[in-house]
C-alpha cells in the first residue's frame, strides 16, 4: 500500500509512534518515513534535549513542536519538506505542549478543503500543581473543523475500542468519548486490535488511536505493518486520507536551479553556434520598432533556454538518509523486528530473550554509527570544513510563515491558510504607488557636456563579466555564469541587440518578468504582515542591459557636477 508511489501523489500519508523519549528510535522512524514515502510523522513522547528545549534534526524534515521553553513537549510533528502537502501550525488554537494542531492544504490545489490534525499524549501535565490529563484540561475546550483527524497515545480504555474493557474501566474515558461523539468522530482503529505491548500485560492494550470526523471517515484508511518496528513497546500505526482529486503537475519544489557541475558547456556552445543560424531563431531586424525589439529579445532568449535545458541537468531534490546510515543497520533493524514478531505469537522467555538482545544490540549500533560517523568527520576536516563543526552543534530552527494578524479596513482579521497569506501580502506589500504629474518638457535642454555614443563591445562584455556568477537567477533561469561561458559564440547577436534596444530606449517586456520572494525584516514579529519586505529576483539578460545605462549615467553626472559635492553615498 505504501510503495505505490502513485497513490502518494492523491494521499496523505501518515505515520504515527510512541517512541519512549529515544532519539534512536526517532531516526528510525524517520528512515522508515524515507523507505515509505509519508508526508507526515506524528511522535508521542519524542526525546527532547531539557536543557536546550529542543530534539533531533533531520535535512528532509521540518520539526513541528510547542514553542515552550520551560515545559517539555510531548509531541512533535515531523513533516517531509518534499511533500506536496503544506501545513500550518495552529498555535492559536492549542499552546499545550502536549497537543499539537496543525492546518494541511494541497499546494498543488489550493482549491481543495483544509484538513486539520490534532496529535495528543493524554497524560498529566508536567506543569505543577496541574493533575488534570490533556483531554480534560485542553481538548474539550476545542471545537475541531469539519474536516479533522485526531490521533495519538490517549492511555484510555473503553468498550468502543476494546470490547473486553468493563463499563467500570470505561469511565476515565468518559470525557474522551463525550467530546468525540459531540463532534461526530468515527474510530479509525481496527476493533479490539492491540497496540500497546508490555511483558507483564495478559494481552495487549489498545490505546494508539485515530479518530476522524464523518466528513472525511470514508476517505481515511487506517492500518499496521508488523514489517516495520523500532523496538518499541507500541506498534507503528500507519494512516492515510485521499483526496477528492489529483493534480498531475511538478511538485513546485522539485524545479530546482541547473547543477553546473555537469554541464556540457562545450556541446552547449557548438549547439548555440548551429542554432543561431536557425530561421526561426537567427537574427531578422529590419527596422527600429517596439515590436521587432521584443521579437529579437524573445528570439535570444528562446534560443538559450532551449539548449540550456538540453546540455545542463537541473539539480535533483532528493531526502537523504542520515550520513551514518548504512544497509548494516537496516538489517539489523529488521532482524528486530523478525525477533518482535516472534515473541507476540509465542510469548516464550527464550524468545522474549532473543528479541531484548536483538532491540538491545540494534540500539547500540545506532549509538556507536553515530558517534564514529561524527568523530571521523571532525578527525579529517580541513580548511572551512572546521567552522562546519561549529555549525552543525547549533540548533537551528526553521521557521515556517506563523498565523498572521491582518489590519483590514478598520478590522484585524486571522491569516491562516496559504491563500490568505498570499492575499494579504499582495495588498500589504504591493501597494499602488502614488499618481504624479507628468513633468513638462517644453524648456528642456540638453546640454553639450552630456555625450551619449554609441554602445560598444566593451561595454557589454564588461557588463557581462563584471557580474558576480553568484547572483541568483531570473524567472528565465538564465545566470550570469551561463551569459560567461556562451558570451564568445553569441558576441556578434548581444552587440546587436542591446545597441538597437538602447539606442531605441526600449526595455524587452520578456526581461521585465521577475520572482518576488517575501523575507521577513530583521527584529519584526512574524505574526503582522507588515514585517515583512519584497525582493525581486530579475533576468540576468535585462541586468546587463541596466548596467551599461547605470555606468553611462553615473559617469555624465559625475563628469558633469550635477551631484552635491557633499553627496558621499552611490558615487563611483
């Protein structure tokens, strides 16, 4: 069910486990997450560092946990950074560290209902002089969305679940019960299918569980695979929820920028040569008009990216597994897991024996890859590799966009969804500049002093060259490193073109086409959509096209003292 990769691109995936405030059996589950391809991981007592009030990271996840810094969490969310499912973590909902909320949408189709998840450890709280468990303090207090999946340890008992559970046992379950069946949840669980395992139980508890609401029950799909384990004393419990419809488009995030490392640039210049003698694409300009410029920018612009595509591969987004990793641990795993499956069907002490050394020696190899994966890292770094270290030891968190607060007409509204940010932002951030008068031109003059020639090779290649290959492409993914490498077989078409395009004062609307990307000021609080700032990432072609008219201005209002003398500031 899992491997079918097609299936994943219409459901979500999840994948739910207590793992006992062990970090092994954290990566475990997160390598298990890897092999399974599931979007999301819900943990239950997950291992967190008390002195720094943070857990295990991992490159291909994002770390959804309480922003507490004095109570330790109880639950965490991993959720997969490739997945086309997005989240928003609903902290204005529920600040309990032992319940987490989060929003998911379909980034692919925004048009699709939210789904929210709630991911609970009931238990008391570790707050002092505070008894009362988490259903009863911060649950019934929520009023969950129409469409919701509520899953975790909830260390109840009660006849809907288990049927061999007593009325009288039923009755700390109350509360639970009460709250699910107010709100129309339906039991995702298979019936009197165990998942807590422990030597001295007679048989196994079933407190793992998963709820949903009526909207969505026949889309949810609840199951466990005895195939996969991590030694811990609750089974691994898998769910999914499918979609109404698919959108069989590129994930966004897989449209990555070109890997230069495995360019074919010799082939890319032989190819531009051929090409540019093209009758579609060869140079045609007879006479100086706006049109006939856009054609022949169009045209350039075509051609490279054409063959850019053909001779450089784009870099491939890939999750990795964790550098200390190997195939030796995986056996191991499931040699555990053969030992598990064992001791559950025969309950023997020789057995349950077996299965402890197996749990007890995969752990320790876990420990110990780590530890020599580590120490062999820090033994041959060299150069920049040290500052590395450093980097490495520093717990940095991702932040994802928070709720936004939103001022709306005299009324402060709640940003939550995707949408709704965008929406905000585009009328916070892209406000319509002010209306000015045209200035009057009848008494201009120019002067003699202001020389204005012709463009020259020069200038371009100068312009061109002068660039920094590090500057981040345009919506053409054309950068300056590629302009570099194929300036020598296009020098002849670049002349042509900027000297028409200047001399006619026309700037290509192809090249005009930029990707704003939304950064958040420094010191600003990320809830007000006012903290936030636009920068515009603009095609490199049009870059250099500014640059020759940015160097022939500077240099006419230096030359001529148009400038203040005491003018310090973008002098050249």
């Amino acid at each position: 069910m899992l491997d079918d990769k097609e299936s994943n691109s219409s459901r979500i995936q999840f994948l739910q486990q207590n793992v006992d405030k062990n970090d092994s059996k954290m990566h475990t589950c997160l390598q298990i997450d890897l092999e399974l391809n599931i979007d999301f991981v819900l943990f239950q007592e997950p291992f967190v560092n008390t002195n720094t009030m943070t857990t295990i990271s991992h490159s291909a996840y994002y770390c959804i946990m309480s922003e507490s810094e004095e109570i330790r969490s109880r639950v965490m969310i991993f959720a997969k950074k490739s997945s086309r499912f997005q989240f928003c973590q609903r902290s204005d909902i529920c600040s309990d560290t032992d319940m987490i909320i989060i929003d998911i949408n379909d980034s692919l189709n925004p048009e699709t209902e939210v789904i929210q998840l709630i991911n609970i450890y009931n238990e008391k709280s570790l707050t002092e002089n505070n008894n009362e468990w988490t259903v009863k303090r911060s649950l019934q207090n929520i009023i969950p969305a129409k469409n919701t999946i509520i899953c975790g340890d909830f260390n109840s008992h009660h006849s809907w679940w288990n049927s061999a559970v007593s009325d009288s046992d039923s009755r700390k379950a109350a509360d639970l019960v009460k709250w699910l069946k107010d709100h129309q949840f339906d039991l995702q669980n298979e019936s009197d299918n165990g998942t807590f395992h422990r030597d001295n139980l007679t048989r196994a508890s079933v407190i793992d569980l998963v709820f949903s609401t009526k909207n969505i029950s026949q889309y949810t799909s609840w199951w466990k695979n005895s195939e996969y384990d991590i030694g811990s004393q609750h089974d691994m419990i898998f769910f999914s929820v499918a979609r109404e419809s698919d959108v069989l488009v590129e994930n966004p995030i897989y449209s990555c920028q070109y890997n230069f490392e495995k360019a074919d640039w010799k082939n890319l210049i032989k190819d531009i040569s051929a090409e540019q003698n093209n009758e579609k694409l060869s140079w045609s300009l007879k006479e100086l008009s706006a049109e006939s410029l856009e054609f022949e920018a169009e045209k350039l612009q075509k051609l490279v990216i054409n063959l850019v595509e053909k001779h450089i591969p784009r870099k491939k987004l890939s999750e990795k597994s964790k550098p200390w990793w190997s195939d030796e641990l995986k056996i191991l795993r499931k040699e555990m897991t053969k030992y598990r499956r064992k001791w559950r069907k025969y309950s023997d002490n020789q057995v349950e024996k077996e299965y402890h050394e197996a749990r007890a020696n995969y752990y320790y190899e876990v420990k110990k890859a780590k530890s020599n994966c580590w120490n062999n890292f820090l033994e041959n770094a060299s150069g920049k590799e040290i500052f590395k270290a450093f980097q490495y030891t520093k717990q940095n968190k991702v932040e994802k966009l928070p709720i936004l607060q939103y001022q709306s007409e005299n009324k402060k509204e709640k940003i939550i969804t995707f949408q709704e940010k965008c929406n905000a932002f585009l009328k916070t951030l892209f406000i319509k500049p002010p209306e000015s008068i045209e200035p009057s031109w009848a008494d201009y003059q120019e002067s003699d002093d202001w020389i204005w020639p012709e463009v020259t090779r020069d200038e371009i290649k100068t312009a061109i060259f002068t660039s920094s290959i590090k500057k981040a492409a345009g919506p053409d993914a054309i950068s300056f490193l590629i302009l570099q490498k194929i300036y020598s077989v296009l020098e002849e078409r670049f002349y042509k073109l900027y000297k028409a395009l200047i001399q006619f004062e026309y700037h290509s609307k192809c090249w005009k086409e930029a990707v704003n990307m939304i950064l958040r000021k420094e010191n600003r609080k990320a809830t007000i959509s006012k903290s936030y700032r636009v920068i515009s990432l603009l095609n490199c072609m049009r870059k250099v096209a500014e640059k020759i008219v940015t160097t022939r201005l500077s240099y006419i209002v230096e030359s001529s003292n148009l400038l203040n003398l005491n003018q310090m500031s973008d002098r050249r």
